[in-house]
C-alpha cells in the first residue's frame, strides 16, 4: 500500500538542528475503513546524525549516525514504505507499544478487586497491547519547532482495558547527539498503563545481521532479572544476576553469552534497573559496536528494560538446520533481515506489574500522570 505525493517538505532549523516534514504513504484503518496520510519527520543535526520517524505507531524509521571513520549507516531496523509496516510479520520496528508493552499473563488483570479481561493474541496471555495496539495506529501530531507531539486517544474498553486513555509521545533531536522520547497519558479510569519504543538497533548497520551483531559489546544497569516460566510470564520472584549469564554490569561480547540463555537461544528479559528516584533518568545500558567505532547509552526514568535479540525474527536459511520449505521472508530497508540481527532495549515498567504486589506501582488513577522519559544518545567509543 506504497502511495506517492509531489508535496514540498515543510523546513524548520532550531539550534543547530534541521528538520523537516513530509509524507511517507498512506493507511486506512481496518476498524474504520478510513483512509489517512502518514506523515514522517526528518531531523539532522551538525554532527551528521539523522532520525526519520513517522505518525503510524510514532514510529522510529530510521536512525543514521557516523562510524569512526566517518561512514553514516542506518542503525535501526525498518522498512522503506507502508506496505512494509503493514504486513504482518512486522515485529513492531520502531513502534511506540502500549497501552501495554510486553506480556499480560493469561490475559487478565486486576486493579482495586476488579478484574478485566484484555485481549489475548498470544496463546492465553497478551502481548504488546492486543490485536490493535498503538503500533497499529496513525497517531495526530502537532509540530512545535523542531519537537513532535504525536497523541492517541484509546478509548474505554479498547483491547478489553478501562478508561479512556489520552496518550502524548513527543520526539526531538539535540545538537548533542541525544534522541529524547516523553511518554504521558491520563485516564478516565484506573488503568495499566506501560508503554515502550520497540526499535531494533544493529550499530555495524541495519542489515549487516548476526554476524556484526556479536561483536557488540554490551552493559545493563541491573542487580536483578524477574524470574519467568516457559511463556515468559513472570512468576513474581526476583533472581540475582550475579555469577549468572544475565550479569551484564560488566560489559560482555554478546557472541560470547547470547547462545547460553537457558531455555532461550538469546536474551529476552526483563532486567530490574538500578535506580534511585523514578522521576530522574538513570543510566540503564550501554552498546559499543568496536569495529566501527559507534556506540549508544540508554537513560530512562522507568524500573526496567526489555533486553530482546530478535530470537524470533525467521533464521537465515543458509544457517537454518531443518527444513527451510516453509522458511518466512522478512523483507527490510536493503534485503532480508534474519535471526539475530539485532538488539532492542524496551525501558518499561516490568512485565505484568499490574498483576504483582511487589513490583513497582502500575495502575493509572483518574487525576494522575503517567510520564516515562528516554533518552538515547550516540557517540564514537574511542
């Protein structure tokens, strides 16, 4: 569903950082059957960095940042047109997830005695907000200088959850090299309310897959992981990470420790982040890609982040042992990405906190503000 314009881009430039404004394709909603223009963003600062993102899902399209030796590569996983977005095998590149991210055990929750059954469109259990989540929605926006203000309204009883939720996700570029994302919602009910930016980073380069992706060296901020069962559910224990393959406080080669996951073949977990006050920002992870040089720093105000390896992207049929008849494609940016060949970094509250006494607060009253603030910044480790 690819769709052209011969529309000028609108122009802003703001402390060093230009920015422009124009159209990416065209969505119509299977709830409504109307059709509406997606917008994309374009911001480019003095240091070379570029980040697209656009209004479906507030989608982060791509992110282009410098090498060492100057090359500018795509870093971010994603696909050239609509079409792209919309096909099914999308695992939500770049997408803002709510009204909650990650897993809802068994599809229930319960808030002040009252339990809500949500969607399940993952066996018994939800994951990523249902069948029609944020990601799935072309979100209005208002530019201001060179900040986007995407909003959504999710309206009572969307995906099974209460209250009507006003969601506000504004991004903007710094000179500094600093991609800063602000989540805020309110709601007219008690709510849960967890919401993320799923993009897949690969520092060597979008598509240069697995084999690039195990030179990265990696860090996570965290003493603790929540302990889960075969689903990914979590049972409400948390584990230690010391002596254990998730210890990532000290910097690991991920090709030395992602085969070594028991029960996984790769990381995806939540890691319970060290932090002192929710309101600040705290550094959560750290990524550094030698070969070139690229590295990235990961700071939020939320408890946890979803450390994922696209386990489940479809394998490389020339590495893939069984048959590879029914093997699905998944077409990106430049080609075929695989298994591997990338990581996400999801800061969120922990998975299924609602449904857990000892995990950090998750119920959204009437008269409060859910406010959830990331910043990525780029750099060259030298």
């Amino acid at each position: 569903m690819s769709h052209t314009t011969n529309e000028m881009p609108k122009y802003y430039q703001q402390n060093g950082v230009e920015f422009e404004e124009d159209e990416f394709g065209l969505f119509t909603s299977t709830l409504t059957g109307q059709s509406s223009a997606v917008r994309r963003f374009t911001w480019r600062n003095s240091n070379n960095v570029t980040v697209q993102v656009i209004t479906y899902g507030a989608t982060i399209t791509s992110i282009k940042i410098p090498s060492e030796n100057g090359t500018v590569d795509d870093i971010v996983m994603g696909f050239n047109d609509m079409e792209g977005y919309l096909n099914k095998l999308n695992p939500y590149f770049g997408a803002t997830v709510g009204r909650v991210a990650n897993r809802v055990g068994y599809a229930t929750i319960t808030i002040d005695n009252v339990t809500y059954n949500v969607s399940a469109n993952l066996g018994k259990h939800q994951l990523h907000g249902g069948f029609q989540g944020f990601d799935k929605v072309n979100l209005n926006y208002y530019v201001c200088g060179t900040k986007v203000v995407f909003s959504y309204l999710s309206r009572d009883g969307e995906e099974g959850y209460p209250g009507d939720v006003l969601v506000n996700v504004s991004y903007e570029l710094t000179n500094n090299n600093e991609f800063l994302v602000d989540f805020k919602a309110t709601s007219s009910k008690p709510t849960f309310v967890n919401l993320t930016n799923h993009s897949y980073f690969n520092l060597a380069g979008h598509n240069k897959g697995a084999e690039e992706m195990y030179k990265h060296v990696i860090s996570i901020n965290a003493d603790y992981t929540t302990d889960v069962d075969d689903n990914s559910i979590p049972s409400g224990k948390l584990l230690p990470v010391a002596d254990t393959i998730f210890d990532l406080r000290i910097p690991k080669v991920l090709g030395d420790v992602i085969h070594k996951i028991p029960g996984y073949d790769g990381y995806d977990h939540n890691f319970c982040v060290n932090k002192g006050s929710l309101q600040e920002n705290t550094f959560v992870a750290r990524a550094v890609h030698p070969p070139s040089g690229r590295a990235m720093e990961i700071y939020s105000n939320q408890p946890g982040v979803q450390f994922y390896c696209s386990n489940s992207i479809p394998e490389d049929p020339k590495k893939f042992k069984g048959d590879v008849t029914n093997l699905q494609k998944l077409i990106g940016k430049e080609g075929r990405y695989y298994k591997h060949g990338a990581f996400c970094c999801e800061t969120q509250n922990w998975p299924d906190a609602v449904n857990h006494k000892n995990f950090p607060p998750a119920v959204l009253y009437p008269g409060q503000t859910y406010h959830h603030t990331v910043t990525y910044k780029f750099f060259v480790n030298k």
